[in-house]
C-alpha cells in the first residue's frame, strides 16, 4: 500500500487549500471519490480505512461548520434524515426488457446460429455472469445522480433514490474521465445494472434475524430487492448492498462503439463493473466461458444463475431488434439446477383445505441455489415409495426451475441399516379421524368435515388473491384469528370489526414481556379490505368456498349456467354434469357441497352479510350479444392503458360469449399481447395466430366486434 500520508497530499494539494474552505471542501470530495472509486471499482485501495474515514471526518466537520457548502452530490450525504411513505412511480427513459433463456448449450447454439444467420458470419459478442439480484435503473443529470428506480413492469418502476445514494460503490457523481465519454455532458443519461448482496453479508443479515427473533430472508436476491424498498434509507445503509453496472437505457449518448467499450467506460466514470467479462469470437470461446462460470459458481463472493451473451455492437443489436418481450442480440444461458445432499430428518403429514394429506420431508438446512431449504413436498405416498427415500437417509435436493424444492432420491451407500420404508399413517396428524384413499386415487384425505387443519387452509383459501382476494388477511393473521375461536368458517370474517382486531394478541412478546397486539392501523387496513371482498363475482365466492375439483375456471362455467347460488343450488346433479366443461365427477363433488346442511348454512350466512351470491345482470337476463361466440382469446402481459387485470378483461370477452384459454393453440383465434407478453406471444408467432394489443382488445369490448383474422397487431 502506498505512503498514506504522501497520498493524503497528492496532487490535489489539500493542505494548501485550507484557507479557502470551499476549496478544501471540493477538493476533499474529489479525494473520497477517488479513493471510493479504487476501493469499489477496481478492488486496489491505496489507502487504509482508517486514513479514508480521517478524509470524510474532516469533509463532515467542513460542512459542519459551513452549511451553505452541503451538496446533495457529496459523500457525507449517503444517508439522508427522510423517511418516505411511499415508492413513486418513476418511467423509464426506455423499457427494460427481459432476456429470453436458453437451457442448455444446445438451445445456446440455437441463438449462435440465428446471429451467424442474421450477420451472414459469427460477430463478437460478449460474455458476462448473469447476477442474481434486483435490477435498478440510475439516472444522471450533469454527472451526478438525480433518481434510482427499481424495474418495475419495465416500463414503470419505483423510485428507490434515497436508498440507493447509501449503496457505497455508486457514485454521486461521475468521475471527470466518464464524463468526458459522454456526447452531452450535461444531458440525462439512464444506466441499467443489478443490487445484490454479497454471501457473507446475507448470512450476517440472517443471523443478525434470527437472534432476535424475525424471519429470515429465503435468499440474497430477496433480501436486495427488500432492502431496496425500506422507507428509512438508513436500514438499507446497514444492509450492506452493491452494485453491478453493465448497461445502457440509449447508447447514442456514449462515444462507445458496443458493449465491450461500453463496460470500459462505465468503469472509467467510477461504477463497478464486473471483471470476469470475456469479449468471444467463437461460439468454443462462449462456451468455455459458460463452463469456467459453472465451475466457479459456488466460490464467487456472490450468487449467479447463469451467463448473459450479447451481440457487442450497437449497430448490429440494433438491426436485429426485439420481440415483445426480448432483444433478440442477447440470450441468459442458465446453469442447470444445482444440487445438494442433506440429511432426512422427518417425513411429516401436511392436511390441505380439501382433507388431502401430503408428505413433506423435514430437512437439515441446506443452502440450495442461493436459498436455505428445511422443507420439500413428497407430493404421495407412490412417490416416496417410488423414489424409496426413508427417514434417516442422505438425499439429494435440488430447486426445480431454481425455485421449488424437490427431492430427487437416496444416496444409498449413506442409508443407516435400520431405515424403514414410510408409510402414510392411518389417522389424520390434526384430528385423529381415520384416513381413507378412493379407488383409482393417489391421494389419502382426512374425511373429517370438523378437521382444524382443513378449516384454516378453507379460510387461507377464501382470502387469497384468486378468490375474494383480502388483502393482507395472511397466514398468522388467520391462524390467530382460528386459535381464538373468532373463525371457524368463510362466514365469520364478516363479523370481525375493526376494534377487536386491533386488539388480536399475535403469540409474540416485546421487549417489555407484554403481548404485541395487531394494531388499530393493521386493523382498519383488514375491515376495508373484508368490505371491499363483498363485492367480487358469483364466480370467484364459488371458488372461494373450495369445493372439491371446482377451481377458477370450473367456477366461472358453473356461475356462467346458474347465476346466483340458489339456481345453482337447485340444479341437479345430471343438470351440473350436462354443462360443457363440467362432467359428472366434479358434477357430483359439487352437488354434494350444495347440499350438505353445514354448507348451505354457511352460504345462507355469507348472504347475509352483504357477499354477492348471484351475477345482477345475468341473473335478470340482461346478457351482452353473444357476438363473440365461437372464437378463442388468449391474453398475456400486463394491460396498461385500461387497468384491467387479465382475469377482469378474460371476463369480459366471456361475457360477449367468447372462450378463454390459458394456452395458445391453432385453434386460438386471437392471443392478446399486453406489456412484458411472455413465451404465449412467441408461440403465437410461430403458429400464425393473429396477435392483438391492448387498444384492439378495447375496441372489442366496446364494440363488441372482433377484427378479421387478418388484422392482427
């Protein structure tokens, strides 16, 4: 390291501005940021921690003394006094896109081949490790940083600013030798980037949880995008978050040719970039790098998912343009699911809201894919007969698409000799009543209607946001709620008033010994929320009441035949089952709910609390034109401009007698294209369906005419 007190007086000639304090203030600030700049972007500090707190000590004692000097760009500012009450919306300069996924190195190739094919020649791309946290977008006016926003549905994001001038590798403001990089130094330029938080800073902030008594974060990436959306910027200042820069929202801003120049530059205007980038001629070369990024996953101070491949010129990214969703000059290749051996500790019984019985193996806590897994379903007991996994073994888990936790099987050699093959017992583990399995069924289910554990998943259900959607009414809320004997069915969240809410003693204690109380403001979020529940569709209070085999889409065709619960309770069984869609095994499982006197009790209550049992206007006959009969939407993306969500635009078009599908087909008639559209755009591409947007859809709904199949947007 070099001479720390020759550093401290460099070229900057600090100790000769020391009559002049806004001089020494400036000059002060230029020797942070220098420093900050070798600490953060280039790993190579030349001075100690203890020399660069003396600089800010002595820059936080200047503006002390002399207020009118304090800038917001100055880096005793990181960490503001305001506290926000909420993320403004902020829009992009530009959207930010997605990346399509390659799988393996053979969908990998598929991209190389459809470059060479576009180019007519393999061009330079660039390789880059794919970073598993949250991304951000950094706006510059004049050099210095004037609003950070997360990605939002990425064309909208939430203004995040104050949080992020705590992060300590951004900058404040560029360095001299970025700015001069760009085409108007004094114009807006929008970068794009990732917040993580390193490994070790994770496994701190957990423990640091878990000590006193809070829930952990499930991985890093949870834990960055949570930190970035604290209302005290000075909690995210302690979350110990970083940064990667690696884009840019327009390039014509930039005197850089392609993404390679442009990685330079963000370097030499003070970001942190990372290093392990590789600019590859050959499609042996992306390879290699794909492979030597896997073999270093687990030492990186940082957790990846996989390896970002970019066209590296801007002329050419832009000649092959986007789809609906993704640039077509960039593919994420991702790494294959990690895995990991643990020990099997348990395998216990979960009962759902339909009595079904589920194993769900108890494990030795394993991070996998950057995440602690202790849980993972067993789905049946064919299953675990089938991947003969016993209580005591060794077993490898791996997360299915790098988020469900699955148990893949044994490692034999490891079982202890007394292992014993697991069997579903015979007695439900919540209320002891016998367990039975129908014929042709794999599932076993507790036939007990009184079974607490089937009530509080019944009540969970009701709630959540498919059904009647109460938000905030969560799982601990809930069980509270049962444990107090306030909610035994659907009925009984009607009765609930704000003042005895206020007061529900949620199990936990403060640091004075007495109970934490849910809270008046908790409270009154809770009472709007089951008032507002009143209002939602026949369909959805039917799906709501968790009839056996009913989902949504069952649901809907049976509101759609009988609008009101009584026509539907007066329907027979062979009227149900003649319902196109329906059949006669769900046909009776809804039958029998509809008629069993406990049930019918509790609709009857639900009507009298003021939930909406019947669809008005169909019930009354009055029924849009039919215009849209025989033709087949499906809807992806966000919709925008009306604020539909797709499930409320889905049942408009079934109004006018159009169907609904969830997947595209050559017998789709129209896919509808929103923002962010997913791979159902793709497929509808490549099948020839025509593709709407949101100001067709609309058109339809007021008109309640479709286009001709050729007018496709």
């Amino acid at each position: 390291m070099a001479d720390e007190r020759q550093t401290l007086l460099d070229e900057r000639a600090l100790a000769e501005a020391t009559s002049d304090p806004a001089a020494r203030v400036e000059a002060l600030r230029r020797e942070i940021e220098h420093h900050t700049y070798l600490y953060y972007a280039n790993d190579a500090p030349e001075i100690s921690d203890a020399a660069f707190d003396s600089l800010m000590r002595e820059l936080r004692e200047l503006e002390t003394a002399h207020p009118d000097l304090i800038d917001p760009a100055s880096p005793t500012q990181r960490v503001g006094g305001y506290v926000g009450d909420q993320f403004a919306p902020v829009r992009h300069a530009r959207r930010m896109y997605s990346l399509d996924n390659a799988m393996d190195l053979e969908e990998l190739d598929a991209w190389l081949d459809r470059v060479v094919e576009a180019f007519g020649r393999m061009v330079p791309v660039c390789c880059e490790l794919k970073i598993d946290g949250s991304s951000i977008a950094l706006t510059y006016e004049g050099a210095r940083l004037v609003r950070a926003a997360t990605r939002g549905d990425g064309t909208t994001g939430e203004d995040v600013t104050a949080n992020m001038r705590t992060v300590k590798d951004v900058p404040l403001r560029m360095r001299e030798q970025g700015v001069a990089g760009l085409v108007d130094p004094d114009g807006s330029v929008e970068l794009r980037g990732e917040v993580y938080m390193p490994k070790s800073s994770f496994e701190s902030l957990n423990a640091a949880a878990e000590a006193n008594g809070k829930q952990a974060f499930a991985n890093p990436r949870n834990a960055a995008a949570g930190s970035l959306r604290q209302k005290d910027p000075s909690i995210t200042a302690h979350r110990d978050l970083s940064t990667f820069v690696y884009a840019v929202a327009d390039e014509r801003g930039l005197h850089a040719a392609g993404q390679w120049e442009l990685l330079q530059w963000l370097r030499e205007a003070g970001f942190h970039v990372n290093p392990d980038v590789e600019l590859c001629q050959t499609a042996e070369a992306v390879h290699a790098f794909c492979e030597r990024a896997l073999e270093r996953r687990e030492e990186l101070p940082y957790e990846i998912d996989g390896v970002v491949v970019k066209v590296n010129s801007f002329s050419q990214q832009e000649s092959m343009g986007y789809t609906a969703r993704a640039p077509r000059w960039a593919i994420a290749f991702k790494f294959p699911p990690e895995e990991k051996t643990t020990l099997l500790r348990d395998i216990t019984v979960q009962v759902g809201r339909t009595g079904k019985l589920t194993p769900v193996a108890e494990l030795d806590p394993v991070v996998v894919a950057g995440s602690t897994v202790a849980r993972a379903t067993l789905h049946n007991e064919d299953e675990v007969q089938r991947k003969d996994v016993r209580v005591g073994d060794t077993v490898i888990i791996r997360k299915a698409g790098d988020v469900i936790p699955e148990v893949l099987g044994p490692v034999l050699s490891l079982r202890p000799a007394d292992a014993a093959s697991w069997r579903m017992p015979g007695a439900c583990p919540s209320c002891g009543s016998p367990v039975i399995r129908e014929e042709g069924e794999v599932d076993f289910r507790c036939i007990s209607i009184d079974c607490p554990a089937q009530a509080l998943e019944r009540l969970l259900h009701w709630a959540s946001r498919g059904a009647m959607d109460i938000d905030g009414m969560g799982e601990e809320i809930v069980s509270r709620l049962v444990e107090s004997g306030r909610l035994t069915d659907v009925a009984d969240y009607y009765t609930l008033d704000e003042a005895e809410l206020s007061l529900l003693d949620m199990g936990r204690v403060n640091k004075d010994g007495d109970p934490i109380r849910l809270g008046s403001t908790v409270a009154k979020k809770l009472v709007a929320a089951i008032d507002e529940s009143r209002t939602r569709s026949f369909a959805r209070a039917l799906f709501g009441l968790g009839i056996r085999h009913v989902g949504k889409t069952i649901a809907e065709l049976l509101a759609a035949a009988y609008p009101s619960a009584d026509a539907l309770m007066e329907a027979t069984e062979d009227d149900l089952a003649a319902i196109d869609g329906v059949g006669p095994k769900i046909a009776r499982s809804a039958y029998l709910f509809l008629r069993t006197p406990d049930n019918v009790a509790v609709i009857e209550r639900l009507r009298k609390h003021g939930v909406a049992l019947e669809d008005e206007a169909a019930a009354a006959g009055d029924q849009l034109p039919q215009t849209l009969a025989g033709l087949t939407f499906v809807l992806t993306g966000s919709l925008v401009e009306s604020g539909m969500t797709r499930d409320e635009a889905g049942g408009a078009l079934k109004a006018r007698g159009a169907k609904v599908s969830s997947s595209v087909s050559k017998k789709t008639s129209f896919v509808v294209a929103g923002e962010a559209a997913g791979s159902k755009y793709d497929k509808a591409v490549s099948l020839g369906v025509p593709i709407l947007d949101e100001a067709a859809l609309l058109r339809i709904l007021e008109t309640g005419e479709a286009p001709s199949s050729e007018a496709g947007a």
